[in-house]
C-alpha cells in the first residue's frame, strides 16, 4: 500500500509541476504535455492499485487467498522515483536524449533485467525513437544540454 501511495503522490507532484511549463494542445504539444499525461497516468494506475488493494484486504482471505506485497516492491518504487528524480535534476545540464537514455538504463536494471547489452540496447532505441518523436516529429523543445541535440 506505501509503494501505492508513494507512486499516486509523485504522479501527482509531477502532474502540478508540468502545469509551469507551456501546456500546448494535441497538435500542438508543448514541454509540459508529457510530464502532465505521465503524472496523469501514474496517479491512475497507482489509485487503481490502491482500491484493488483495498477491496481485497475487506475480504477475508485464508491460505493461498491471502494477498502479500512481494518483497522488495516499496524498494522498488522508491528507486524508481529517487531515479526520476535524479533525472530530473540532470535535465538541463545533460540534456533529453542523454538523460532519456540514462534513465531507461536504471529502470531496466532495477526492473531486473541484468544484461547490459540488452537494457542497454533497449535504452538507446527507446530514447532515439523518444527524440525522433518529441524533438524532431511533434518540435517540443526540450532541454538540448552539452550534447546539443
């Protein structure tokens, strides 16, 4: 339920800090647009989560019924957002696409995925597709850093 509650609360800590940026509309979005819908969507996934948690805890539940977070899962959130967060700070000095990259990485990673060839490969599609899309296809200016991209 901590994991829950923590996501909901900096899905919507992310969602009121986008609200400074220019919002921009569907066709034409601007450096706010995504922070806003990511903070939307985590706020919405995690209240889901909080009910189904909370309807299952009302029932009675015996043996194999009886519901347990799975070890580890509040860690992992917290990670999550303390690696967020960290990308958030570097945004401006390293820039999008390096940061986009570093934080798919660490989310790999603390997801499991131990490999380094293919979280890192994952990492660098998904930020290359990621500044195609925003930065070069939808023109939302986003931090360049000293990469300059």
């Amino acid at each position: 339920m901590a994991a829950a509650v923590t996501l909901f609360l900096f899905g919507g800590i992310t969602a009121l800090l986008s609200l400074q940026l220019p919002i921009g509309s569907l066709l034409g979005p601007g450096s706010g647009f995504f922070p806003l819908v990511l903070g939307l969507i985590l706020m919405l996934l995690a209240g889901a989560h909080i009910l189904q948690l909370h309807y299952s805890s009302s029932k009675p539940a015996t043996g194999l019924e009886a519901h347990r977070a799975p070890a580890g899962s509040t860690r992992r959130v917290l990670r999550f957002v303390g690696a967020v967060a960290i990308a958030t700070a570097l945004l401006e000095p390293l820039g999008y696409p390096l940061v986009s990259f570093l934080l798919m990485l660490a989310l790999l990673q603390g997801l499991g995925i131990r490999r380094w060839h293919v979280s890192g490969l994952i990492a660098l599609l998904t930020a290359g597709a990621s500044y195609l899309l925003f930065v070069q296809w939808l023109k939302i200016p986003l931090p360049k850093g000293w990469l300059g991209l």
